[in-house]
C-alpha cells in the first residue's frame, strides 16, 4: 500500500481473487468498504513480491512500474 501524489491510499487486495486487484481510497477515508477499483482482477496477475530497490508505479492507460 501506498499514498499517491493525490494523497488518496492505493492498495492491493487478494480479496475475493488470487490474482489480485489495484484499490483506491480517497484522502482521509480508510473505510476499506469505499474502496474504488482501479485495476480489476485478469488474466495477469499483480505482483507484490518486489526485492531490492524501492520501485514507483504509475497509470499512462495502464500501470508502469519503474525499476
């Protein structure tokens, strides 16, 4: 999980699918219930198991994560 430059809460979740899902929780709201969907559970799966270097991400019409 993660505070974006918006100051909303981004989070992962394996809620309900094994391949998991992007949320967000607008600034001031950790009421997991509010969560919006950002990137929906597919046939890829999101990877959380990075080693290393901090890594950032970012959406250009899908998400872009930089070593």
């Amino acid at each position: 999980m993660a505070f974006g430059p918006d100051q909303a809460l981004y989070l992962v979740s394996e809620r309900d699918t094994p391949r998991r899902r992007i949320l967000k929780l607008a600034p001031g709201d950790f009421e997991l219930a509010h969560a919006r969907t950002l990137v929906p559970p597919n046939a890829d799966v999101i990877d959380t198991a990075f080693f290393g270097e901090d890594r950032s991400c970012s959406w250009d019409a899908r998400w872009r994560c930089a070593i």
